[in-house]
C-alpha cells in the first residue's frame, strides 16, 4: 500500500532566488498526525501549497497515495482537504451554501446529512442559514474547516489551524482531529502552538531554512534529544561552586541555595551518583531534589540554533 504522501528531492527556488524548500524528503504515513514544526519562513506552508497544487516546484516529485501531483492532480487532489492559514470564505454566501458548494466542486454527490453532521461537530449549525460576513474571526475559521472536510477527505492539511483563535474552537478543533484520526484519516498540521504538537501529534518533523532537519516519532524524539535537568535543593546557601565542582553541566542558582545540574538521559552513566558523592565530600548537605524533562519546546528550539 502507498504511504499516504511520498515527497523526493523536493525543492522550490521564487524569482529573485530565494529557496523556499531545498531538496526535501519525507515519507508520511497512512493514519498518522504528523506535526510540522518551523520558525516563520522556514517552508511549511510552501510544502503545504506544493502538495495541494497551489505553487509548482522547481523540482522533485510528490504523490499523494500514489497519484502524482502533477501528471494525476485531479485524483491526488480529490483525496485532500486543506485548512490554509489565511481566511478566504464567499462573503455574502450562507454557511450551508458554502460548504455544500465546496463539496461539489470536488464532484461529490449532494449530503445534507453529512454536512449537518459536520457543522454539528463544529458548533456551526444554529450558523448555517447566517452569511459568512456576519461571523466572528473565529467563526469563520470553522468554516474553512468545515469546507475543508465536505468532501470526506483522506488527508487533511491544516496550517496554523487554531492561530488567534478562541479556547474553545481549539478544543473542539482537537476533538474533532482525533475523531478524524480514528476513522483513518491522515492529518499533517503546522503550529505555533508546540504544547499542542506535543499532546496529539504521533510524530514531529522540524524545518528551517528549507530543509527538513529530522522526522521522529515524538516519544522517540524527547528521548533521543531530551535532556533532564536535576535540581538540588541545599540545606544552607552557598557563595560559589567548590573548585571540584565547577563544571559547565552545574550552576549555582537561587543565591546559592540551589545546585543545577543537567545531565544526557541516553549516556551510560547520568554521572547523579557521582555528583551526590562529590558534594558529600565537600559537606554541601542536599535539602531536597527533583527532576524536569526537557520539553518538545526547548527541544525544537535548539534543533533551529543549531541548524543557522
């Protein structure tokens, strides 16, 4: 069976010669949450558009299911829904109206069932006979998504879905993606939200700079790249570090009442035990301790440092 998007080689060079996305490849999976992560500029959206067949690429080739983007657009694009950052919705058309008309433009048969049930999901039906001009920010972000899905899509793309958007669309935004998932839906998102990435993705891709700079499954990903931080508490402040104990993986913190100490959770030795033994040689009592795992956050952010 095809992955449910294969991109090879990928790039894309606008006028003027900026590359936007320098020889990108990427394998995503049939069912998965894929959270693409990158600072502003970095190629997301291009990606996005590339696959969706809104920009040419300059080269490289990217099927969707199997059908080429370009030599089997109409087939590639039929099993595709996209949520775009920027909104776009007919102005004087009802809510109902749009998202019916979206259905059709895909060729899909006329499903007042189904477009009920997805205005439900989105809290739009007591919306539905109202013209999108008159609807909040907000509102007519559910739109999108709800054009987005009239279809029935088997990919969904959504860039920046819930970027100033209410609490509340975000929840049922995420509600609903994991209903999507569990019916087999394939969902790739890009967010400036990283905490949400951490909590519903499967696995994160980061780029910068056009280029994809890993795809990992995200438990593997913290575990491989996370670092742990152990924080001694001390029964009596100190001025500075002993001699013996000055390190670049220790700082004296909290005026002295506090030893910080971050240590490599994949080495074969945490170098804890040591540690414990090095301040009782000194006679630094510890008070209390307690230990923080690097967050997906502070992950992404020094995979970016590190690729400019």
């Amino acid at each position: 069976m095809h992955n449910a998007i294969s991109i090879k080689n990928l790039s894309k060079v606008y006028e003027g010669g900026f590359k936007a996305l320098d020889n990108v490849d990427l394998e995503i999976k049939n069912g998965e949450i894929l959270a693409l992560l990158g600072p502003n500029g970095a190629g997301k959206t291009t990606m996005i558009s590339i696959i969706c067949g809104i920009v040419n690429p300059t080269s490289g080739s990217v099927s969707v299911r199997g059908h080429d983007i370009i030599s089997d657009f109409r087939q590639a694009r039929s099993l595709i829904g996209l949520v775009p950052q920027e909104l776009h919705t007919d102005a004087f058309e009802t809510v109902w109206a749009t998202v019916s008309y979206s259905r059709g433009l895909f060729g899909r048969k006329p499903n007042p069932e189904l477009v009920e049930q997805i205005l439900r999901d989105l809290t739009l039906w007591d919306k539905k006979d109202t013209p999108i001009m008159a609807l909040s920010g907000g509102m007519k972000r559910r739109v999108m998504i709800a054009k987005a899905l009239s279809h029935e899509p088997q990919i969904l793309f959504l860039d920046e879905p819930t970027a100033g958007v209410d609490v509340e669309l975000r929840k049922d935004m995420w509600a609903l993606v994991n209903r999507l998932r569990e019916s087999g839906v394939t969902i790739i998102l890009t967010t400036h939200y990283i905490e949400e990435a951490e909590e519903i993705a499967d696995r994160v891709g980061v780029i910068s700079k056009g280029r994809l700079l890993l795809v990992e499954d995200k438990t593997e990903l913290m575990r491989k790249l996370g670092k742990k931080e152990l924080s001694l508490q001390l029964a009596e402040p100190i001025g500075e570090l002993p001699g013996t104990l000055r390190r670049d993986d220790l700082e004296l913190v909290n005026g002295g009442q506090e030893i910080v100490f971050n240590y490599d959770t994949q080495a074969e030795r945490t170098g804890i035990a040591s540690l414990l033994a090095d301040l009782n040689k000194e006679g630094i009592v510890v008070k209390d301790l307690d230990t923080k795992q690097s967050s997906l956050e502070e992950i992404f952010v020094r995979l970016v440092e590190e690729s400019r």
